[in-house]
C-alpha cells in the first residue's frame, strides 16, 4: 500500500477538515473549507473573516490539530494531523481561488461576496496519519 497515495486521495476527496485550537487550556474545533495542494503536501489553506475570534485563538496559540471528515457515512477514512504550525498566509483568497472553488464549487459566491475580507491562513506539517480502516493505514512523513 502507497501511504502517500492515499493520502493524496483522502485529501482529494474530502473538502472540510476540524481544526482544533487550544487558547488557555480550553481546547476549541472548528469544522473549516480547505485547499491542499498536491505539489506542497504538507500544507493545508483555509480561509477566515478577518478579526473572527478563531483569527483571534490562532494569534494567541499557532498550535493546532486537525483530521479531515469523511465523505461518506460508509467509510471512516481520514487524515489525521497533531501539532501542526498555522500561520497568516502571505497568500490571498484571490491567489487561491481556482483551488477552494475546484474543491468546493459554492465557494465561488463565498469568495464573490466576501473574498476582501477573508484572510488565508496555512496549516504547516511534518508527518500526517492515514487511517483507512480498521488496522489499516500508517504514517506519512515529509
């Protein structure tokens, strides 16, 4: 079995993660849109409204946690990452559009209404765990 394979497809197919902050010992999850791209695997995008109070958490304490959700109720395939680094990305909603709206196509009117004020943030990583089903999946490391 190719991990980094089935990495690629878990991310691929899915288009919401959890992502979960911690500010004061008061852990927080917060279901989010995101983007990876296949030629940086170990970067994930996401988008917020400016001054949000999760903006505000990801200030206090970059970081996070996240798995992403599966797509369908038969399967409980997912990726799941621990002590990930976030941080405002230098990139806009503008830079990255095609990407979100390729994942998720109501996007576009997300991005049409709001796009100048939704800040990009990226979720930076080492190693990711594949969880495919019982007993099967492993690590991936970049």
């Amino acid at each position: 079995m190719d991990l980094i394979q089935e990495f690629n497809r878990v991310m691929n197919e899915t288009n919401r993660i959890s992502l979960a902050t911690t500010v004061d010992n008061i852990p927080n999850v917060r279901v989010v849109n995101f983007y990876n791209n296949p030629q940086n695997k170990k970067i994930v995008y996401f988008a917020s409204f400016r001054g949000s109070s999760k903006t505000l958490y990801l200030l206090q304490n970059n970081i996070v946690a996240f798995t992403t959700i599966p797509v369908s109720n038969e399967s409980s395939e997912h990726v799941r990452v621990k002590n990930a680094i976030v941080k405002k990305s230098d990139l806009t909603i503008y830079d990255l559009k095609n990407g979100f709206i390729k994942k998720l196509p109501s996007y576009k009117k997300i991005i049409e209404k709001a796009g100048d004020i939704l800040d990009v943030y990226e979720i930076s990583f080492n190693e990711a765990d594949v969880i495919l089903d019982l007993g099967k999946g492993g690590k991936v490391t970049f």
